[in-house]
C-alpha cells in the first residue's frame, strides 16, 4: 500500500511538472532572429520586424545581441518618423548586448550600421513583449 501511494504521489508530481511547463512554453512567446554574418557584418543593413499576430498590442520591444565581429558596429530601432535611437555600439570582439525598454507598436525597424567592422558572425534576437 505504502509503495502504491508513493508511486502515486511520483506520478502527480510529473504530471504537475509537464503541466506547468507546458503553460509557461505556451504563455512565453518565441524569440525570432536576424543573422548577420561574413562579409555581411561590413554592410549597412534595415531589417523591418513585426509581431506575429498584428491585432495584438506591444507593451514593449527587447532586442539581444550574440556573436564576435573584427572590428564595431552600432544597432539603432527606427519606426515612422520616430528614431529611438542608438540601442549599442559594440565590438571588437565578443558581442553580447541586451536591450529592452517601452514600445507601443506591432512593427519596428533594426538598423544595423558597422562602424569598422569588417567580418564576424552576429545574430540579434528581437521579441515584442505583450
């Protein structure tokens, strides 16, 4: 009997860990990517991003940044006539930038501009918080 309702009570446990994982995977929305990489790291580049679902509202915009370039770079956000302005400058080397702040719209630009950098891999993370 002991040994019935400790194996009962493993499995209610389990089934609470699946269950509360599952509800946090689904609530928590995925991050998407840009990748800027080889020669391209040299390169002035827009990206224009945007939520998933355009009838739902932002509350606010967060924006990391992985990698390693050979020389540095500046990301800045861009919407209509509205420039956030400089989110980093980074480099040379390790890349590893977190931002997040504000942002009341469904789409935003990333503009990334290298400074001195020449080649390197980098890879910027963006998600619309809602």
């Amino acid at each position: 009997m002991e040994l019935l309702r400790y194996r009962l009570s493993t499995m209610l446990v389990a089934v609470g860990v699946v269950a509360v994982s599952l509800a946090i995977w689904l609530a928590i929305p995925p991050w998407q990517s840009i990748d800027i990489s080889g020669f391209d790291v040299a390169k002035n580049h827009i990206y224009a991003i945007s939520m998933d679902d355009e009838n739902d509202f932002a509350h606010g915009l967060s924006i990391r940044i992985r990698g390693s370039i050979d020389g540095t770079a500046q990301i800045t956000t861009h919407h209509d006539s509205l420039n956030v302005g400089i989110i980093a400058k980074f480099g040379p080397g390790d890349v590893c930038v977190d931002y997040g702040g504000d942002y009341y719209d469904s789409e935003a630009e990333i503009i990334y501009t290298p400074i001195t950098a020449k080649s390197g891999e980098l890879k910027v993370y963006y998600n619309f918080e809602h």
